[in-house]
C-alpha cells in the first residue's frame, strides 16, 4: 500500500499546485478554468484531506507533502479574503440582496423570510435584484416587505429595487448585450451628508443554462458554455465603458455571477474599483450554493464594489434562509481616509 499512497500524495499535491497556477494565472478567462471556478468546494478539498489522512501512515515528509494540498485548495483555490477596516466618515451601511421573488411567492412564508433577513441587517440603502414579481400590473408589495422596508424611498425598474434612506434621484436603465435581446442594469444617484455617488445595481447573465449542458451533455455541452461566457463578457466591458464616463464616486453591487478571482470581475476592479468584502471582510463570504447539492454556499458571486474614496469599515454575508443568495452586508464610509 505504501507505493500507492505516495504515488496518491504526489497526484494530489500536483492536482491543487495545477489548479491554484490555473485560477491564479489565468487572465483570459479561459472557458475551461472559468469553468472549474463553478464547481463547488468540496470537489476539491474533500479528496485533498483523504490523502492527507491516508498519508498518515507514511513518514513525516510524505505527511508534509500531503498537507499541503488541502492548505492550497483551502488558502487558494477557495479564495479566502483577510481585509482590514478602513478609517474615515459618513456611514453607509449597505446591502446587496437576489431576493429571488419568484420563488418566494411559492413558497409558504417566503416573503416572511426575506423581510426577517432584511430586517435583521436593517441597512440604509438596499439594492435587490429578482424583485420583478413586485413591478407586475396590480401586484403589490407584501406585507412582510412593505414593513421590513418602511421608512425608505422606494425605486423599481425591471428585475430591480432599490430602498433608500438616503436621497436618490435620476435613476435610469442603461442598456447591456443580453441573451438574444438587450438588458439593462439600475444607475442612480445617492446623496449622503451633502456627497454625491453614483449607485449601480446589476444582475449579469446566469451561468446556469451553460454549467447544465456541461453536466448533463459533457463535451457536447460547451458550446453553450462558451456562449454562456461570452454574454457576460459583453456585459461587463458594456458596464465597464459606461462607469468609465462618469465623474463621482460609484458604489456597483448586485449579483455579478462571478466568482470574485474570475478575469471578469478583474476587468472591473481594474477600472478602479474594490470588491468591499476583499477589501474589510474575513473568511470566506460565499453567498450561493445552499440551494443546490450538497446544499452549502460555496461561491462568492454576490458583490459591492466602491470606488477608492469611499472607505469599507466592514463586510460579511448574510443569512441563508430568505433566498437562494445570502445578501452581502458592508457598513460603508462616504469620506475615506488616505492610509
């Protein structure tokens, strides 16, 4: 036996070393890396720790070795985040919510579940996406919302919401490359003690209907993965051009659904933006994937993103219970401090 679990140590510590080059490297996206970031954790980790027990029995060198490819899943293919509070003024607390409203019309005590983890955070701007069941001919808030919401400036266009404390005026939707037709986002601007932002809140093309045909039809099934890719790689350099002409601070949140390392969500920060939760955040923050086998969240695809003047004193992911997406949490700071 001993042969064959030193030949199993050396796979699988060459398997995470290939895979954190991969997701670390890869600038492209490249379909198939892009690919791999979807599937879920435990894929990945669980067979790393086996090894590592098995390699028990082996000497300190090999138990050594072993280690070390759970420690690389864990600290880099898993992309945890260690960020550190920032100093500044005019707190913003924030939340970025897919509160999936289709489903919870559904489901006995759905929007129940939503206003309690809305309420819960209690946060002073509010941007949700899926919430187009409410902006239906004759449909009317719920009860649950309507109260978990109160005291807010309400905005609906489309699939989006946005629940305000702070003023906001001039919202407009401009448009992004959809599936087939075109799509839009929500762009308004906030004003908090006297400072102007620009507020964006988007929801890009689901991964869904390409990681399905790649399951379901193998090989076969990557071409709608590569159109799959290719959609959302439109919508972010459409978002991305659009956000480049404007001249105040921005604040974009939503469901990107983009694992926080993929090259997409690169094109973004590079255009002088900060993920929130990499910036003040610790751990891990996954935020979909409880609603699926094996029913833990196990990616990070929700998102806000600040530009640099606006300071991030804390972010976190929220509860599992109201939606198949945890929202993102970040208590904000309007006036940031330089380092």
């Amino acid at each position: 036996m001993r042969p064959l679990l030193r030949a199993a140590v050396v796979v699988s510590l060459l398997a995470a070393v290939g895979l954190s080059l991969a997701f670390t490297l890869d600038r492209g996206p490249n379909a198939w890396i892009e690919l791999l970031r979807y599937v879920p954790y435990p894929a990945w980790l669980a067979p790393a720790l086996a090894v590592f027990l098995a390699a028990w029995a082996l000497g300190w060198r090999w138990r050594l070795a072993a280690a070390l490819s759970p420690l690389l899943i864990a600290g880099v293919v898993m992309d945890p985040a260690w960020g550190e509070p920032d100093n500044g003024s005019g707190r913003l607390r924030m939340m970025t919510y897919n509160i999936k409203s289709y489903l919870a019309e559904e489901q006995a005590g759905g929007f129940d579940r939503l206003g309690q983890e809305i309420a819960r955070h209690d946060a002073d701007l509010i941007v949700m996406q899926d919430a187009d069941e409410f902006n239906k001919p004759g449909a009317r808030l719920p009860a649950p919302l309507q109260a978990a919401l109160q005291g807010r400036q309400l905005v609906q266009r489309g699939e989006y919401m946005i629940a305000s404390r702070v003023p906001l005026r001039d919202c407009r939707t401009p448009p992004m490359p959809g599936k087939r037709s075109a799509d839009h986002y929500l762009r308004c601007v906030i004003t908090v003690e006297g400072r102007e932002i620009d507020l964006v809140t988007l929801h890009l093309f689901s991964p869904r209907s390409g990681l399905n045909a790649v399951r379901h039809d193998r090989l076969a099934g990557l071409d709608e993965w590569q159109f799959n890719l290719d959609v959302r790689r439109n919508q972010v350099r459409a978002v991305v051009a659009d956000l480049a002409r404007q001249p105040r601070p921005l604040i974009v949140a939503g469901d990107f659904n983009l694992p926080q390392a993929s090259p997409l969500m690169r094109q973004l920060l590079d255009a002088g933006l900060r993920d929130a939760f990499s910036s003040a955040g610790r751990g891990y923050g996954f935020t979909h994937g409880h609603s699926l086998r094996p029913y833990i969240s196990f990616l990070r695809i929700d998102h806000i993103l600040v530009s640099p003047d606006i300071g991030v004193r804390e972010a976190f992911a929220g509860g599992s219970e109201g939606s198949a997406h945890r929202p993102v949490i970040a208590d904000l700071l309007v006036q940031r401090l330089a380092d």
